[in-house]
C-alpha cells in the first residue's frame, strides 16, 4: 500500500512526523538492558505457545493478490494459494486477507460489486469464489482465515462516474464525501453505519470466517489544507455534542460496538479485531498517552478512541501497527510495547503488534531497517510482556520475497516450530 495510504502513512507519518524521520532520528536496534522497558526479566527464546503468526494479504490496488487486474482464474487460484503454501512455510498460523478495500467485494455481495482488482472492471464477475477458496484452502493448510474489511473507504480517486453504475456511492451521492484525493462514506449518517455494516457482515453469514478484521480507516488521515465536509451529518445528528471531534468519535464508537454486537448474532464466537496507528495519544497531549511525539494521534486525527476498545472489551483483540524500529525518536517500539501491554492488561482484549516487515531493506528507511535482524529483535523485545499474544507481518508480498532475509531471521529464532493459534 504505497500511494500514502493506512501502511505509507504509518511508515513515513508524513502527517505530523513529516521532516522528522531523518538519519539524524535513526538510532541503531541494538537491544540493550531494559530498553525503557522498565522490566528486568529474562526474555524468553521463541514466541509464546499458542501466539498468533499472522500476515497481512492486501488486495487494494493489486498490492499483494492478485498480482495485476485481469488474470485468469487459474493464474488468480495459483496466486492465492501461493500465498497460503508461503504462510505454512514460514510456520505462519494466521492470514488477513482483505476482502473489501474499497466498497467492492470478493464475494458475490447483494450489497456491493465485484471488487475491481480482479478483472480490472469493477462489478464484474470473475468467474469464481475468491472468499470462498480462501476460507477452504487456508482451512486444509491449517491456517485461520481473518476476513479484512476498509469500512468507509469507497476508492482511490474523487470521481464518482468511475464507480459502477449499481454503486451504492452513486445511487446516495449524499453518503459520500471526497477528501485527499479519496472517496470516502460519511461515517457521521446513521444509515450509512447500517449499511457498511450490512454488508460486511454478508460475508460472515455466507463463509466460516476465523475473525472480522479491520484495519485503521476511520475518519481519513489528516491532509494539510482540507477539510472533511460533514457539515449537513453534523447539524443533523450532533446537537448534543460539546464539538464536531466528540460526536465523531461517537460515530466511530458507535460502529465498534454495534459491528462486534451483530457479529455474535451472525457468527457466535468470532472474534473482532481492529489493527490501529499505532499511537493512540502523546503524553504531551494526554497523561495516558504513550510517550511519542509529534505525530498522528488516532483519538484526535482519525477521531478513533482504540484505547477505550480495549478498555471497555468491545473488540476481542487489537494488533496496533507498531511501524518503527527499536529507537526511534518520535515513536520508538521500546516504548510502544509496554504502553500497549499496560492498556491490554486486565482486559477480555487479546493483544497482537503488527510489524513492518516491508521496511526491511528498504534504502528508504532508518538505518536500523537496514539490518536484517531488527524485527527477529521485535518478536524478543515483546517477550518480555506476556500481554502480547503473537505478530502480524505487512504483508504477503515481503513475507514470500523476503529480500534482505529480515522475514527469514524471525523464523529461525522464533518459529522453529509450527503452531496452532490459540484464542
């Protein structure tokens, strides 16, 4: 997902950390004594029994599966289920495969056409069932299968006569509001919660699903100089709030807990996760922040309150994109580590860490990237902090190229044996 989406704007925070990340800002990974930690236990060797090994499979613009719009279904099939024979070679137990990047589906959905990604036309049949094939190949490979759902992101331009004829977005006009470049749905029209909601829960009554995932898609990141116009949804459904901010955050709230609440009903038993930006607040900002600085806060940027999901346990896990290496000035994983096992801990919340892997090797990024060791020093480093119950790699991609070896390295210290995951 280059094109300064959820895993590009993680990567660089080019909202807020713009400027920062600097070789000046890179500090060596080298795991020393404590690492803020505060924790002077003995790491253990290997992840804990049980952990979830998971990676991310992201169809959005072809970025992993399928490799380009307009293959054949036999090339798509082949594609697909390399990258589930990858997830068993790397002792994987775990694949999130998104399903709805862009209000389209990879299921034949009474709601929403074919997605575009795989004929290039969006709306048409491809011939098959991807979600279908998915759910049944991961299943005889061993693997859960996490159904990955963009709840309000409609697509990757601003001009609606792109879409299908039949999309939903064009039939309401009035549930979309374009910003950045995007089209997104109005998260602040209660019609729209039903609907988003609507149809990604088609999906978990038609396939048997291991979990619901989302991924941090809220309100849209932060772009200098725009402004997200809810003014109409505000007038009409925010009176009883202090400012836009809270019944925004109201908004999304509402959608968590109503999504997890009609899950239970169309699926008892599967768990909802939610993979956030992996800051919540700054302690500058919040004496309950974490402390990292200048850059987005998903509370007052994407008006997405992750640490009360926690909290209040209205999410079974979270997997925050901890997207930094070991020492990193601004947002250091030393110190995102034991902030979040400090929310997760006495919570009915499962906690994940969501690893950069396509960082490793990348000339682009901090000099601790450079090594292939630093994320095999993540999966130690979290060790220390039996809150975290397993890692999700970004994504299939890297996980089956693993240029500089990085993926490789977490596999021989930590997965030297497969695992089942344990709920």
């Amino acid at each position: 997902m280059r094109r300064m989406s959820r895993r590009g704007f993680a990567a660089t925070a080019a909202v807020g950390l713009s400027g920062l990340v600097t070789a000046g800002l890179a500090v060596a990974a080298e795991m020393s004594e404590g690492s803020g930690s505060g924790d002077s236990r003995a790491p253990r060797r290997g992840d804990p029994v049980g952990a979830l090994r998971g990676m991310w499979v992201a169809t959005v613009a072809n970025r992993d599966w399928p490799s380009k719009p307009g293959l054949t279904v036999a090339r798509q099939r082949a594609e697909l289920l390399a990258h589930l024979d990858t997830a068993v070679e790397r002792r994987l137990n775990t694949v999130i495969f998104q399903v709805r990047s862009t209000a389209d589906a990879l299921w034949a959905s009474p709601y929403e056409p074919w997605a575009q990604c795989l004929t290039g036309v969006q709306g048409e049949d491809p011939g098959w069932d991807p979600l279908g094939t998915a759910v049944e190949e991961a299943h005889a490979r061993g693997l859960e299968l996490h159904a990955w759902f963009n709840p309000y992101r409609v697509a990757n331009h601003t001009d609606p006569s792109k879409l299908v004829a039949s999309h939903p977005a064009r039939k309401h006009p009035d549930w979309v509001v374009p910003y950045g470049g995007k089209l997104y749905y109005n998260p602040g029209l209660p019609e729209v919660r039903a609907f988003v909601q609507d149809a990604m829960l088609d999906a978990v009554k038609k396939y048997a699903v291991d979990a619901v995932h989302w991924d941090d898609y809220f309100y849209p990141y932060p772009v200098a100089g725009q402004v997200f116009d809810d003014d109409a949804a505000y007038a009409a459904h925010g009176g009883k709030f202090p400012d836009r901010a809270s019944w925004r955050r109201d908004n999304i709230d509402r959608l968590v807990r109503e999504t997890a609440a009609r899950i239970k009903k169309v699926r008892p038993g599967t768990p909802f996760g939610i993979s956030p930006f992996g800051v919540w607040r700054h302690a500058g900002t919040d004496p309950l922040g974490s402390n990292t600085r200048d850059g987005v806060q998903t509370y007052d940027d994407l008006h997405a309150d992750t640490r009360k999901w926690v909290r209040e346990n209205w999410i079974d896990y979270i997997c925050p994109q901890l997207y930094w290496n070991i020492g990193f000035a601004v947002a250091d994983y030393a110190e995102l580590v034991p902030w979040w096992s400090e929310v997760a801990r006495g919570s009915g919340t499962r906690l994940y860490v969501g690893e950069a892997l396509y960082k490793a090797g990348d000339p682009a990024q901090p000099a601790a990237w450079q090594d292939p060791a630093e994320l095999s020093r993540h999966l130690t480093f979290t060790n220390q902090y039996p809150q975290v119950r397993g890692h999700v790699f970004f994504a299939a991609r890297e996980v089956a190229a693993d240029p500089v070896g990085a993926m490789a390295k977490v596999v021989a210290d930590h997965y030297q044996k497969s695992s089942k995951l344990i709920h």
